[in-house]
C-alpha cells in the first residue's frame, strides 16, 4: 500500500466527492482526506495542508481545475496532481498536462483507476486513463518538449527574460529600450545573447518567429 498522510478532493458535486473519498479512505485508511467544494477553496487549501495528491475536477466554481493546476505549478507547490473530469477530448488532456497535472481519468472510470493513478503519479510517473490510451504518446512529446522550453528560458538572465516577454508583445527593440531605461544597441545585444542560448539563427525575425511558434507552449511555463 503507499504511503502519504494527506489527500485532497476538489469537486463540486457532493454525491461524486463522497462516493471517491469513501473508496479512497478505504483504501488509505490512515491518510487524511480534505474536501473542497470550489477551485477557490482547493487552492487555499493546497497551499495550507500541502497534500500529496490532489485530485480536481475541471468544471468548479469560482476557479476550474486548470488554474488551479496551473497556479500550484507557478508557485512551486509541492503536491501532484490528477484532474478527474468527463471530458475526453485530446486538447483538454493536452492542456491538464501542460497545466501541471500528473494524472487524468475520466469520472466514468475512477472506481477502477483512481487507485493505479495515485500510485503511479507518487512515483514520479504520468498517467492517462486506458480509455485516452490513444492520445498518451502526443501529449507526452507536448510535455518534453515544455520542458525542453522551461529549460531554456531557465538560461536566460532576468533583462533577457524581460526582454523575452516585451518581445512577445509585439514590443520593438526601441519601445524595450525605453519601457528598460536602456539603450537600443542594449536591447539588441539581449535578443542577440537570447538567439545564441536558444539555438536560433541570428536573423532579425528569428525570435519573433520562435515566440509566434511556440506561444501555447510558452503560455504553460511559470517564469514567462
């Protein structure tokens, strides 16, 4: 049996929350269970009790899973998380993913999958329920690639960063220059270093080419 205290369930509806917090109390039976009925109550509390596995549904008042998810992925909390949902569809999985999530099932199986998912997630592993088996391998090549991204902004000092992002937003080397306080000829160096530590060519429009093809990718990274 693995073993962790504490496990919090996020859904908003009462007779699903209680049919999995009785199969998972029966199952670790010495964990504490937290329940939270909205995104907002799930976040407060996921930074307070700091739980081993979080477990959210998509569909919540207030705050939905996702930005619950990707809030705990920006401020570093220590918990995984497995989003339990009735949506199906490849891009939702794709964005849980992205968003943070270690896990995702669908609520029509998580009698029988809940279980297997916890265990693997705590060992450092994805899961995806064996009915969106299918969609597992491209999400996972979107995951790498991420974090191949987080890395590589990870190289980049704070004024590249900054100039990273007004870049992305359409700003031009002279608008940097002077949102900075900084020269022109500066901002130019900044994307010239930023093309070298992200292997681009050295072209004036490689970057903003760079940012245009990886803009959904970027948006699931914390630092940018």
């Amino acid at each position: 049996m693995t073993d962790f205290t504490k496990l919090l369930i996020a859904d908003d509806h009462p007779i699903f929350r209680k049919g999995l917090k009785d199969i998972l109390q029966d199952y670790f039976k010495d964990a504490k269970l937290i329940e939270c009925t909205n995104g907002s109550e799930a976040i407060e509390n996921v930074r307070k009790e700091i739980p081993d596995i979080t477990i959210l549904d998509i569909n919540m008042p207030e705050m939905n899973g996702l930005d619950v998810c990707k809030q705990i992925l920006k401020e570093g909390i220590n918990t995984k998380v497995i989003i339990l949902t009735m949506y199906r569809e490849k891009e939702m999985i794709k964005k849980a993913v992205l968003s943070g999530a270690s896990g995702y099932i669908l609520k029509d199986n998580a009698v029988d999958e809940i279980i297997d998912c916890i265990k693997m997630v705590l060992r450092g592993e994805k899961y995806i329920g064996t009915s969106l088996a299918p969609y597992y391998d491209q999400v996972n090549e979107e995951d790498k690639k991420k974090q191949g991204l987080n890395e590589a902004i990870k190289s980049l000092s704070q004024a590249e960063l900054k100039t990273l992002k007004l870049v992305s937003q359409n700003r031009t080397s002279k608008e940097i220059a002077e949102l900075l306080f900084l020269s022109e000829k500066t901002i130019e160096n900044y994307r010239s270093r930023i093309c070298q530590k992200l292997g681009l060519p050295p072209r004036n429009n490689s970057l903003v080419l760079w940012i245009n093809e990886n803009k959904d990718l970027l948006s699931f990274i914390s630092e940018f």
